[in-house]
C-alpha cells in the first residue's frame, strides 16, 4: 500500500509540475503563489491544544504554554477571552 501511495503522489507532483510549465509558457507564474508554509512545533501543538492563537498573540499563553512562560493559575495575566 505505501508503494502505491508514494506512486500516486509522484503522479500528482508530474502534473503539477507539467501545468506549471505550460502556465509559464503562456506566461502565467503559479509558483509564486505557493509558498510552502513552515510550522514549529510549539505552533502544531498549539493547534492540537485547539488554541487558535499565533505565538506572540497573549491568548496563546494558554496550559502548558502558560506554565513556560512563568504564568499559571492564580499567577498569570490577569486577561481573559471574551
């Protein structure tokens, strides 16, 4: 099954890239709009915790993410999310 996965992705990715190549052709640039986005950890965790919030947003600091930073129950920021 894998092999046929790996397969099926290097399929898509031919295409991919033979459409880019005829767009640019035709002089149309797709690859400027596909930027790949990098994550870091702390950013995927963030979202697995279902806290919807970039890093440097004060919303963030939320659980264990809070408990880094020096904050915790009691002992935080005193903000809240309306």
């Amino acid at each position: 099954m894998p092999e046929l996965v790996q397969t099926f992705k290097s399929k898509q990715k031919a295409e991919s890239e033979n459409r880019k190549f005829l767009a640019g052709i035709q002089g149309i640039d797709l690859g400027k709009d596909e930027e790949e986005e990098v994550r870091s950890f702390e950013d995927i965790k963030r979202k697995a915790m279902g806290i919807n919030a970039s890093a440097d947003d004060i919303v963030s600091l939320q659980g264990s993410f809070a408990s880094e930073s020096g904050f915790g129950i009691g002992a935080g920021l005193g903000y809240f999310k309306e």
